[in-house]
C-alpha cells in the first residue's frame, strides 16, 4: 500500500477523515473539498482493501483519494471505505506522505458516542482548537487510522465531536466545521451549513449503503461458489 501523489506541496497541514462514528469525518471533509476548491493531487494504491468503486451523479467517486486545498496549503484525505485491520498500513503511507510534504501538523477527525444533545467539539493536541469553540478532552478512547497516527507522529491532533449514532449525523459534521473554519480562518458561510450538510449526508449515505450492499453479493457468491 502506498499513496501517490502528483504534486508536493511542502509545508502542507494533512487533514484526514475516516470512516467512523455518525461518518462526521466523512460529512465534514466532502464539504471541505466542494465548498474550497481543493483539486485531487493523489490516491491510494492498494490491494489489501476490496476493489470498489462509486458513481455519484455520473461521476467516478474515488474510494481513498487525497485533495489540496491551495488558498490554506491543507492536503485532505477522502475516504469511503472501511479500512479495519489496515490501521497500521494506511497510517504508514500518511507518515511518508507527511515526510515528503514537510509537515508539520496532522489533524484528525473523529465521532465519537455521547449523551449529549447538543454537538459539541473537543480536541486532543493544539491548544489553539480552544480559540476555535472546542474544549480539552479529558476521558476518551480513541481507535483506527487517527489512533496509530497518534501514536507515531508527535504533532498529531484529534478533533473530536459527539455524535448521536451510527447512521450519518450531519448536525455532529457541522460542528467540525464550524471550529475547522474558525481554526484556519477560512471566512466560510456557516449560516446554511446544517442544510448542506444534510445533502453530504444522504450522498454519502447513498454510497456506502450501495457499498455495502455490493460486498453482501460478493460474500454470497463466494458462498455459492464454496458450496
């Protein structure tokens, strides 16, 4: 497994966003890419994962790419896929890509579970997430991609935001980016976000529920073919 990429923007921060829980990574970095201009500078090649592929709209959506955002130098990662037990690998190749970028901050995304009503975020590492509406976390685990990059990097954050459950939680989504646009000062529109972020979330829910479904048939014909 290795990431490819066609330009190298040294001094880049990397902002990655995984598939976890409420999908507020995945919701919150598809806004990042379609409201900022970032342009596809890579992907991830790979034959440890399953070979899948999206249509949205006409359109090829590539599983595990990476984008830049040029006005912020924020390289972003774009997933769709479940990545269980290729943690350590995927962390890896983002290392590598961190060290021939130059950079000096990760920032990971992560939902995590609450009995909280209100979305509220919380971060672990810079300080200055706090100027940006999140509060310090004090108890949590955290597991996955973000995990292993903590783990291996010493200038990794991990912004956190409690999410209502497993379906896609697009309130939770725009609660990160709310604080990411504070953090960079990136002069978003925040007032129509919820209502933007809604239309992430039934795309994105779209995708992964025909990904899932596609893997369900693959399992039952290799069942069929075993007997």
């Amino acid at each position: 497994m290795k990431i490819n990429l066609t330009s190298k923007p040294k001094g880049a921060v990397i902002l990655e966003g995984f598939p976890g829980f409420g999908f507020v990574s995945n919701i919150a970095v598809e806004f990042l890419i379609e409201h900022l201009g970032a342009v596809q500078i890579g992907e991830f090649e790979y034959d440890e994962l399953p070979a899948t592929v999206a249509i949205h709209e006409k359109k090829l959506v590539n599983p595990m790419a990476v984008f830049y955002i040029q006005k912020y130098n924020l390289v972003v990662l774009h997933t769709l896929l479940n990545v269980k037990g290729q943690e350590w690998k995927i962390a890896e190749c983002i290392l590598q890509m961190a060290k021939d970028l130059e950079t000096k901050e990760i920032i990971s995304l992560e939902g995590v579970a609450s009995e909280e009503e209100t979305p509220q975020a919380y971060y672990h590492g810079n300080s200055k997430f706090e100027q940006a509406g999140a509060k310090p976390v004090e108890e949590c685990v955290v597991l996955g991609v973000s995990a292993a990059l903590m783990l291996r990097h010493p200038n990794v954050s991990c912004l956190f935001v409690n999410a209502h459950s497993n379906l896609p939680d697009s309130g939770a989504a725009a609660k990160l980016i709310e604080v990411l646009n504070k953090y960079f000062g990136m002069n978003l529109d925040t007032k129509p976000l919820l209502k933007q972020a809604e239309a992430f979330e039934r795309k994105i829910h779209r995708i992964l529920h025909e990904s899932e479904k596609t893997q369900t048939e693959l399992d039952k014909k290799g069942m069929s073919y075993l007997g």
